[in-house]
C-alpha cells in the first residue's frame, strides 16, 4: 500500500472557501482523510508497514479533479490531427493555415479539419472561392468551431452534388450566390448534405484522436467528462463511441466517461429502446466507472450567430426591423415532450441543447410533462449552453430539478457575439444573456463544461470569465451585469461536484471526502488567492487519476520523485519543514 500526504496549501474540497492548515491523506487510489497539519507528525508516526510520499503543494491549491460535463473530446482530438483553424484569428490566417496544410499533405484526397470562427468572415459565413484559391481542385470541408456550420470549396459541394437546385432542409440553410448556386457556407442541418461524400473517419484516427484529446484534456485539469454525441456522426464529428470503447479494452481510458447517446431528430421514439440496449450493453462490459451511456443527448434549437437558436421574439435585421425568422426547433415541442417522457422512464439522463429563450421554455415544458407522467426521478437532465433564459422560466430549473449546464467561457463580449449576435436581438435580449447569477439566486443546481473543441477546454480559462464575465484586461462592462457574475467557490463547485452530480459519479468523484477517489488537480497559484481580475494566472502543474500521477508541469511541485521515502524518513523531513 502507497501512502500519499498532500501538505502545504489550501484544499477546495468541492464547495464552500478552501480548507486552510490540513493535510490530503491518500492510500493507493482513493482518499483516506483529511487531518490538520499540526497532526500529521503524529499520523505518520503511528503508520503501518508501506512507504508514504509528502507532496509539499508550496501555497498551490489542491482541488476534486474537474469534470467537463459537455464536451466532444474525440472529435476534438481527430481536429488536432487534421486541419486545425483553431487557432487562427482572421480570414487571412485561415486560408493561410488551409494553404500550409494542403502543401504539407499533397496525398489526402480530402482536406477536413475545422476550428475557424465566424466572426472572421462578413457575415459570419466564408466563400468557396477562398478555399479554393487555397487547395485548388480539392474537395475542402472544415467545420466551424462551434460545429453548426460547413465552409467548403467547390470541389466538395461537386462531390456532394448540391447546386442551386438542392433546397435548403428544414433544419438548416444554405448560404447562397446570387444565381443560387451555394456559396460555401452551409448552416445547422446543410451541414448533412455532405455526409455521403465526404471520407469515413476511420476507426484508428478515432482512436489516436481520444487518445490526443485525452493528453490535452488531462494536461487541463480534467479527470472525466460528458461526451455530449455518442452513437451518431453529424457536421463532421465521428461517432467516438468505437474508441472508448477500444481505449476501456487495452487499459488506455485513464478518465470516466459518461456518453451521451445523440438522439436523431428526424427518428422517432423507437430510439428511446435502442438507447437503453445500448446502455445494458457497456454496462455488461464491467467498467462503469470509466464508461457508461446511460444519458440522451437532443438538441433543441441551433444558435444564435447564425439565427437558428429558438427565440421567442423575432430576430432583427440589420436596420433594427422585426424579420419573420424565430429561429429553429429541431424537434417539434409536442414530439419533445413524447421523447423526455419516454426517456425519464426508461431511466435515460436527458441531456438537452437549448440557447435560445424558447428552447429553454420548450425543454423544461418537456421536463415538466416528464414529472407529471413518471414523478420525481433520479435523472439528473439538464440543459446545456442556456445564452438567453426569460427571466420567468429560472425558477422553473430548481423546481423540475433540471440542471443549468454553464460554458461559461461564452459569458464575455467577443468579437461573435457582438457583431453577429446582439445587433440581431432585441431590446433587454442583451441583458438576459447567460443568467448564472439569476441561477444562483434561484437555487438552481449547477454544471460546467467547455464544449471543446467550440472553444477552449480549459477549466481556468473558463473559471476566470464566470467570475469576472469579461476577458483578461478588457474595460469592457460585464455581460450582461455584474449582477450575473459567480463568485469563485461556486465556479470551482459547478466545475467539480456540480458536473460529478451530472455524470452520476457524485457517489466517489467531484469531492476531497473519505472514500472517494483520489482524482485531484493542483493549481499553482491557487485562483483563490488572486485578485478576481487575474483568475486566469493560475495554472494546472499536477493532475492525480486514481491516487497516481498522470501529469506535471515542467515547473510542477517538488514531490519524491527518487523514490518513496520510509516513514521515519517521511517524519523527520515533514517535522522539518513544520518546525
């Protein structure tokens, strides 16, 4: 047996102000105790037979390992490996990274990838001729970063035979030349008009991606997460499920995860069968606590860049006049209350998209009718993403016990939201942007994820903006008001216990508490002791899974990395660095 003893800094233990003078004892892969330092000499004194390790955490904070509860890690690893726009901040860098790519790649066929943004582009949506003025006489497909929309070149439209007769479908739009023919921007469900033509993401590039996205992700913090599209491939995401589970067989799925099953919006309620097989399925694979699908992913609406996130008021124009375009429902709201009834009880955490005010309404319309035919349940469903809540419907979260599920990385002016978004809503609609702090006052429970690869995963990035809801250095005023700010300890809760509550892993994750599994971060200097306004400084410099570590910064904290020490050993030093 390995004893560890974390010393030396504060411990956020899930919630509440972190703890000050005590000491993590961990035994092999999960937590023992928590004791005050001024008895630690006297713990180690009375140890058993075994070697113990002091890891001195120099002031850092030693925290529950965060849990992403909405992200996409195995497409985002696939992008990574691909033709990767992420970070490109124009369209000139973006085109460039296409040329670079192409050259670099003379034998792919196909060049596919994604991570450009939309505010890049006049009106948010890129031309054919740019990409092909980049890959000439290639098919070019990339995704935008948050995967509602397709920029192509001209030889993947050809390859896909889509022209100016191929009508928009109901559930997307095609972005189009004067003549009609498609521009090559294709919106929401315009995306699925090249899933015929466009290459397979084979099996082991899947793979290799969960792979990649489980280094980055580790790296981040991140102990587990939600995989928000399991079982489906859509705007270009592979389908990751054939990758865990390959990863759970060879013992290389070092996190927990929690797959949510993506529900088909033009099926039916037979999926809700089909669903729960395939969650008897993994469960019979005996390793629960690093993979199940016992949750349904459905996406309500689109967003609100492109005007297919479901509004209750009509978009603007571009003068300030009400157009006829409320934004979509993918899935008609009596079907959507048919399918979360079902699926609430057949036992299915539902797991639902929703970020226009009417899709929020819409949801928990759902989940009302849900309760009234099955009762109180364990669900556990909850909405992701919720950019714009009426202020009458955030009550309604802590009633049906729905879960608000924060990006709140989102929460801050950015180039997209201003230019693409705001000028297109109504009057107030600005101020009912991303509502943590009406959460909060109502008592609504809270989860937090990235979306990665929308955005960046990284929980620090993500805590900085809840907190401040401006950027690092920006004068800008909060969004929205400081009003819907959160405080750090409930940030840092949504991020561990709140999104281990989501993913059914409260029981032994989320939490420093006796029993529970050792899956801790250390962040170096701990944001609690910062100015609020410099959050972002503080960095991840160890990551623990199971009591072992699986990451360290080049500059991580002095552990015994030689070797064990003995408990005399251990004693001495540790009455040395007390004294």
């Amino acid at each position: 047996m390995t004893t560890r003893v974390f010393h030396g800094g504060s411990v956020f233990t899930g919630s509440g102000s972190p703890l000050l003078g005590q000491a993590v004892i961990v035994r092999d892969e999960r937590i023992d105790r928590i004791v005050p330092e001024s008895e630690l000499a006297a713990f180690l004194g009375a140890e058993p037979g075994g070697s113990v390790e002091l890891i001195d955490l120099r002031g850092a904070l030693l925290s529950p390992g965060f849990q992403d509860a909405h992200i996409h890690a195995v497409g985002g690893g696939v992008e990574l490996l691909q033709c990767d726009l992420s970070g490109t901040g124009t369209a000139e860098e973006a085109v460039d990274a296409v040329r670079a790519y192409a050259e670099a790649n003379p034998d792919e066929e196909w060049i596919l990838g994604g991570g450009w943004s939309m505010d890049c582009f006049p009106g948010g949506n890129p031309t054919r001729d740019l990409l092909d003025a980049a890959a000439p006489g290639r098919p070019v497909l990339l995704a935008s970063r948050d995967h509602h929309s397709i920029w192509a070149s001209t030889g993947a439209i050809e390859r896909a035979g889509v022209t100016s007769e191929t009508a928009d479908p109901a559930d997307g739009v095609i972005i189009r030349e004067a003549d009609g023919h498609p521009a090559g921007t294709f919106h929401e469900g315009a995306g699925e008009l090249f899933n015929t033509a466009r290459p397979v993401t084979g099996e082991d590039l899947r793979y290799r991606g969960l792979l990649r996205a489980q280094e980055e992700l580790i790296a981040l913090g991140i102990t587990g997460w939600q995989d928000a599209m399991v079982g489906s491939s859509a705007v270009g995401v592979p389908d990751p499920l054939t990758a865990y589970e390959q990863a759970l067989a060879e013992g290389t799925l070092a996190v927990h995860v929690t797959g949510a099953q993506w529900w088909e919006r033009d099926g039916g309620i037979e999926q809700v069968e089909r669903m729960v097989a395939q969650r008897h399925r993994i469960a019979a694979l005996g390793s629960p606590e690093r993979l199940e699908l016992g949750t349904t992913k459905i996406m309500v609406d689109g967003v609100a860049e492109n005007h297919t996130a479901a509004m209750l008021t009509p978009y603007r124009d571009a003068h300030g006049h009400d157009t006829h375009n409320h934004g979509l429902s993918f899935i008609d709201p009596e079907r959507l209350r048919e399918y979360v009834t079902a699926l609430d009880a057949a036992g299915q955490q539902v797991h639902m998209h929703a970020l226009g005010d009417r899709a929020v309404r819409e949801a928990l319309d759902a989940l009302q009718d849900a309760r009234d035919a099955n009762g109180p349940t364990d669900g556990r469903h909850h909405l992701a993403h919720l950019q714009i809540v009426a202020e009458e419907d955030v009550p309604r979260f802590a009633e049906l016990g729905a879960i608000a599920n924060l990006q709140a990385l989102w929460a801050t002016h950015e180039d997209q939201l201003d230019e693409l978004t705001l000028p297109f809503l109504q009057e107030g609609q600005e101020a009912r942007q991303y509502p943590f702090g009406d959460f909060v006052r109502a008592d609504v429970r809270l989860a937090a994820g990235s979306d990665w690869p929308v955005s960046s995963a990284s929980p620090v990035d993500a805590l900085h903006i809840a907190v401040n809801r401006t950027t690092p250095g920006s004068d800008r005023e909060p969004l929205a008001g400081a009003h819907q700010r959160l405080d750090l300890a409930t940030a840092m809760a949504a991020y561990t216990s709140g999104s281990a509550y989501v993913n059914h892993r409260d029981h032994d994750t989320g939490t420093i508490a006796p029993g529970f599994r050792a899956d801790l971060v250390v962040l170096d200097p701990s944001p609690f002791d910062l100015p609020v306004e410099e959050i972002f400084r503080s960095r991840v410099v160890q990551t623990w899974i199971d009591g072992r570590r699986v990451y360290a910064a080049e500059s991580a904290l002095a552990t015994a990395e030689a070797a064990p020490t003995t408990e005399s050993t251990a004693r001495t030093e540790l009455e040395g660095e007390l004294s």
